[in-house]
C-alpha cells in the first residue's frame, strides 16, 4: 500500500493551528454582515424577481438600505415589520420597502423581538427548501449511484445555458460523472445575480436560477438515462457567493466551487467582505449537503509548483477549518490541488505523486479534487494528452475522489465535445489499467517521493505556524498565498461591509447556525 | 514563436506535407460528425475528408462520442503544395538578444532604465502569459523583465481597464505598454486592443510609448492590424519580449 510518511502529530498541530486563525477571523465575521448576506436573507425569505432593467429587487431594496444607514439592523427586521403592518407575504413586504415613498423608521413601532416572531413560519420554510432539495438528491444518488473514485469532472462553457444542457449531455455519454458549467468572465464582480436564462457569455456562461435550473434537469435526465448519479456544479465565489449557494441549494447542486480565500487572492475582492460572505454560503451549503471544492490548485498558477507547494497544504488546513468553523463536515469538504509541477523538471512526477499522496492521507475522509496541468500546456494537443495521462496516473494510484480531466486543447480553445471524449477515454483507461496500483506499490522511506512529503508537512507547518501568530488579515496583507498582497480595506465590496447594530437580527442564518 | 524568415523561402520547390517520403502528402485530421456510427457514416467520413483534398483516405477511427454524434480519425494524402516564395509576413524584425547583450545595450544607448507597464485588459483574469513575461520568475528557466537590470516592470494584474492602464502609464512615463488578451470569444480581444491604441492616440501617448500585444491568439500581423508596435503569440519567451523592447526603444 503506496504510503509517505506522515508526522500524525504535526498534523494535529497544523489543524489546530488553522482553527486558531478561523476562530480570530470568526470574531470579525460574526460582528458584520454584508448586502451579500442579506440579499441572501431577503431571497431565502421569498423575494425574487427584477425590475425592468435587469436589477433584482433584492438588491434595489439592499441598496436602498444600506444607503440609508439601516442594513446596520439586518434587512430581515423590515421584512418583520412589514408582515406585521399588514404585508401579505415576504414578495409583498420587499416591493412595500423597496418602492414605497417612506423609509421604515426602526426606533418607532415594533422591536427586533417582534419582527423576528413574525418571520418564524417564512424562516421554517427556507430551512424546508434547503432539506426537500437535499433529500431528493441523497435519494437519486442512493438509487442510481455514483461512479467509481476518482469521479471524472468535466467542464462545459458554451455561453448558452441550452448548448452547455447539450454539452451536459454529451459529456454524461462519454463517462463523465460530474458536470461543471464555467461561469462567465468577470462574474464574481458583478454585485447582483442576473436574472432568468442567459444565451449569451463570455468565457462561461452566467450562474443564474433558472440557469441551474436548465442544467439540473438536463443532467436529472442523463442521469436516468445512463442510470449513473450524474454530479452538477456551478460556482458560488465573488461577491455574491452567499446568494449563489442558496440558489444552488435549492436548485439541487452537488457542488460549489467555494474557497475561504479565493476571491481575495484572485479577484481582488476585499477581505472583510470575502470572509463574511463565504461563512453565510458556507452554513447554507453545510446545510444542503453540497460538496464544496476549494480553489488552491489556483496557487500553483501564479505562484511556483515546487517552491510553494506547501502554501498549498497550509491554505487547505485553513479552507478545512473555516469550513468546519460553518458547519460542513469533513465529507463535504473537497479540498482542492493540482498537478502544476513544470514537466521539464527531471523526476517532477515523483514530486507530484509525494504531494498528492501526502494530501491523501492528511485529509483522509475528505473528497479531494485533483486538477490537471493547465500551465505548462502549449498547442501541442499530442504531448498534451500524455501529460494528461502522467496526471490520470498519479490520481488513480494515489486515490483522489475527484479529478478534473485535464483536456488536449487547454490553451487553445473551450473544450469541444470531441476533446472531452478523448480525455474521457483516456482517464477511463488508465483509471481501469491502474486501478490497485496504489495499493500493492509501497516507497522506499528513505527516497525522494517520501523526503518530499516530509519538507511539504514542514514547511506548512511553518508557514501555518507563522499566519497564527501574525493573524489571517496581516498574512494576507504580506502576500503568504499565492504570492498575492491584498489589504483589509482595500478591493472590491468593502462599502457593502456594515457592523451589525445591537438589534441586528437574521433568523433564517441563527436558524442554519443552530441547525436546527 | 514560429518566426517564418526569409531564408525559408529559398527552397524554391512548393512545399508539401512530409509523411513518411519526400512530398507524400500525408497528414491526418480528426472530426466529428454529427451522424451515428455506420458503414454510412464511415463513407461519409472518407467523402469529407476527400473534399479537404485528400487523397487514398483511410478513416482509422470510427467512435460514437454523443448522442448522434461520431469521432473520426482520417489519414490521407493531401494534393496540396504552398509556394514558400510567393509569401509575405510581417514578422518581428529584430534579433533575440542575449541577456548580457540587453543589459549592455540600455546601459550604453539610454543610461537609464526602460520602464514597462504590462496588464490583463478588460475582463480578462487570466494573468499566466502576463506573469510569464513580466514576473521574476519568467517561464521555463527564461526569466521574466523583473530580473533584468535594464527594466522597471509593472505589473498590474487582472482585468484591468483600459483608462486605468494609460492613466498608470502616463504616471510612471512609460516607455512601454505590454497588454495581454488570454481569454476570448467572438473577437471580444480585438475590439478591447484596439480601443487601447485609440485612448492612447486620444491622450497623445501613441508615438511616444512603443505598444505591445500578447496572446495565444495574437500573432504579429494581427497587432499591426490592429495598431501595435509587434504582436508575442504562443510559446513567446520573456527573452523575446525583452530583446525587441531594448532594441525598439533604443533606436528611438
């Protein structure tokens, strides 16, 4: 049995060294909300809907708020007193807010207590949304089941959500057991979720509701047909990752592309902003059970594959306790990290096999996701597809749960469905070719394989040990991550960062809090 | 990049694809069909593939790879032949330098250092070609503008817009503006580049800072098209950027 070895107590060390820093950026998280998170408040309420122009009505009655210096009191005590003054439902009471010609005074009338009574059976039944999603979902997979670890990922990004369904398809036929739908460029800037079916985007198609709609059912019925559980994903990361998981709850997701850091790292997206956030799409998504995949194998791109991979390691310690910090358990919590390692490198497949191996056995119970090479690829499709093949061979013998398949054409073009059969094909193959390799090959523990695992732990730990003594926000603020620098109040989405007021309620998130 | 030079050309026989013997013609192509498989379908393979000019066809793979829809692979030979002398490129002039020969060149011919400015414009967050050239580190054992002493690079990032990068290097009197258009759809990186030389023509910029263009879709012909000084396409090293901005800027 293929094993590195693993110093069990540093890696107890380093988990209680990330909850340490979780545990610091918790205090800020817990004081603060974000028109994010209450955005999501107001759609888990029952508010949906845009106005002429494409701007939702949660966002034009967030906005209206937030101006007004009163999101302080948390968008749910309105929609409370609303209902108690005589709106009809929660769709009702956001119109009333949004467009009526009088702000609600807070100070006059009925108290935090009140309002939040009145949203008792709106608060029961978005927890009852979220649960009738899951459940159906937990009883499609028990029935139809999954396909054999690693489960193959593939991608579609046509910018029409009826050609990615198409796409969706295609892919299901070829073997994949996980369909993920790339989200238009830039998207996690855009401050709002747009509204209805898209057909037209740039680099991805735009994560709507009724675009997770569309793609469900298409996958429901690949699902069916080939009676294999097909997985869907979408992403709930940028600013408005929080409305995004209760969209994808609801709409019956498997997973998220969700990452504690991502988002500050890559999009430059303010930290406050970004740490509050993932926590509200966190609880929603520990809720509904949705398999989260965190972003570290982004690291590798910027950052060296040899020299930082232990940031890696130290980033997915820190995605793991923020995670768990919300609620999701360590079954839901796919941690990410990739084969990035330059090829030309002598032996730099020994590097890889060390890394992903000792990723395994430090996140044992956690259903890892293991990306392809994309940096070193050029145009040349043939030597593509065997750096492929070497990836495909490192993730059957080292046992990830999730692999996304590298495609020939990276570098070139989105993936035509020609492209993805071929990298379906190939996985399959060398998955079945090699299937107990890990199990009947053991290294040499004195050899570079084990030595590397050794220095990776290490040096994480190193680095962990370090971020908990200067704090998460400084670390960031130094560049620790991906050799990226980002400040606490610089990027985007800070101005929608409010302290709460002593009266701020939100009872759909205490409710998701208390699990009850 | 593939630079084709003049020498190129002096083989003056037409030029066909290499196989396995001089001028056999052979290449192969692979294709979907939107067709299931069938003794049918392979014919129709081996007609299309004929209509490419092909020749002898043999369609070596017949898969279904979607509903409907088959995977082809075809050999053949191919009849045609291209004339290398009848061809005409713009291709980027001057020599790749050695990083000595750079270092000595801006020290001897300026005095001071060349300052560059490099982004990823519009919506485009992919930093990887940006960061190869511009960053330390470089790529593939070429180091990046950073590690020159002839340069001040500037790297700022992600999806940058394009008023922001003039107003950036107007601040710092650049010398050179390097843009990088990685993702695309529709020929979105075209209008974004040319927009660019617009607002740098606008703000007085255009003659005096030397304006680059880099991309797996970019080629030089194309950043002449589109109002560039040179165009840096797939598998450009950061030498190659390099020789040709101390060059150009030097000559000025």
């Amino acid at each position: 049995m293929l094993t590195v070895p693993m110093d069990a107590a540093k890696v107890a060390d380093c988990r209680s060294l990330a909850a340490s820093v979780a545990r610091d950026v918790q205090t800020y998280v817990d004081a603060h909300t974000s028109v994010g998170v209450e955005r999501t408040t107001l759609r888990a309420l029952g508010v949906e809907g845009a106005d002429d122009q494409g701007a939702p009505l949660v966002n034009l009655l967030v906005d209206r708020y937030a101006a007004a210096g009163l999101l302080d009191r948390g968008i749910a005590t309105f929609i409370g007193r609303s209902l108690l003054a005589g709106a009809a439902d929660a769709q009702d009471a956001a119109e009333r807010l949004a467009f009526g010609p009088a702000l609600d005074d807070p100070s006059q009338g009925p108290g935090a207590p009140e309002a939040r009574q009145a949203l008792e059976s709106l608060t029961q039944r978005a927890i009852e949304r979220i649960d009738q999603a899951r459940d159906t979902r937990e009883r499609t997979k028990a029935r139809l089941q999954a396909g054999p670890a690693p489960l193959k990922y593939v991608i579609v990004a046509t910018g029409n959500i009826f050609d990615d369904a198409l796409q969706a398809k295609a892919a299901a036929f070829a073997g994949a057991d996980i369909v993920a739908v790339i989200r238009a460029t830039a998207q996690s800037l855009l401050d709002y979720v747009p509204h209805g079916a898209t057909t037209e985007g740039y680099g991805g198609t735009f994560a709507t509701q009724e675009n997770f709609r569309i793609i469900r059912q298409a996958t429901d019925e690949a699902s069916e047909k080939h009676q294999r559980y097909i997985f869907q994903t979408n992403y709930s990361s940028g600013l408005c990752m929080s409305e995004i998981a209760w969209m994808g709850a609801v709409e019956r997701l498997d997973m998220l592309l969700n990452d504690a850091m991502y988002g500050i790292l890559f999009r430059d997206i303010n930290p406050c902003r970004n740490f509050i956030d993932q926590y509200a799409a966190r609880r929603i998504i520990a809720r509904s059970k949705i398999i989260i995949n965190t972003g570290e194998d982004n690291y590798l791109t910027t950052a060296d594959a040899v020299e930082k991979a232990h940031t890696v390691l130290a980033s997915q310690f820190l995605n793991e306790a923020f995670a768990k910090t919300a609620g999701v358990q360590e079954a839901y919590i796919g941690l990410g990290h990739a084969y990035e390692i330059d090829p030309s490198i002598e032996n730099s497949f020994l590097l890889e096999l060390a890394q992903a191996q000792l990723i395994r056995q430090v996140f044992p119970d956690h259903p890892i996701k293991w990306m392809p090479p994309t940096k070193f690829k050029t145009g040349d499709i043939f030597q593509s597809h065997v750096h492929d093949a070497m990836f495909n061979l490192v993730g059957i013998t080292t046992h990830q749960s999730i692999e996304l398949l590298g495609m020939f054409s990276e570098a070139i073009h989105n993936p035509m469905v020609m492209d993805r059969y071929l990298s379906l094909k190939s996985a399959r193959y060398v998955f079945s070719t090699a299937r107990a390799l890990g199990d009947e090959i053991s290294i040499r523990p004195d050899g570079l394989i084990a030595q590397r695992a050794v220095d990776v732990l290490n040096q994480a730990h190193e680095l962990l040990a370090q971020v908990a003594s200067e704090g998460m926000w400084k670390a960031i603020e130094r560049g620790a991550f991906a050799d990226v620098k980002r400040s606490t109040t610089g990027g985007k989405g800070y101005k929608g960062v409010f302290q709460k007021h002593a009266n701020y309620i939100n009872p759909w998130m205490t409710a998701l809090e208390g699990g009850s | 990049m593939i630079r084709a030079s003049s020498s190129d050309a002096q083989a003056s026989a037409p030029l066909r694809a290499y196989g396995d013997r001089r001028n056999d013609g052979m290449v192969q192509m692979s294709f979907v069909l939107e067709i299931a498989p069938s003794v049918r379908a392979k014919e129709a393979a081996r007609q299309f593939a004929e209509l490419h000019g092909l020749s002898e066809v043999l369609i070596t793979t017949m898969e279904p790879c979607a509903d409907g829809l088959t995977y082809f692979v075809a050999y053949g030979h191919s009849r045609h032949a291209v004339d290398p002398a009848a061809i005409h490129v713009p291709e980027v002039a001057t020599e790749v330098l050695s990083r000595d020969a750079i270092e000595a060149l801006v020290k001897e011919r300026l005095g001071r250092k060349i300052v560059v400015v490099g982004a990823c414009t519009g919506s485009d967050a992919h930093t990887v070609g940006i960061d190869a050239i511009l960053n330390y580190k470089g790529f593939a054992g070429d180091k990046g503008l950073e590690s020159y002493k002839a340069f001040e690079a500037y790297n700022l990032g992600a999806q940058v817009e394009n008023d922001q990068l003039i107003e950036r290097a107007r601040a710092l009197n650049a010398d050179v503006i390097l843009v990088s258009q990685i993702i695309t759809q529709r020929n979105c990186h075209k209008e974004n580049a040319r927009a660019l030389i617009d607002l740098a023509s606008a703000h007085g910029l255009r003659d005096r800072v030397v304006m680059l263009l880099g991309g797996p879709r970019i080629d030089h012909k194309l950043a002449l098209e589109l109002g560039f000084d040179a165009g840096f396409g797939q598998g450009t090293k950061p030498s190659d950027v390099a020789s040709f901005i101390a060059t150009t800027v030097c000559a000025r």
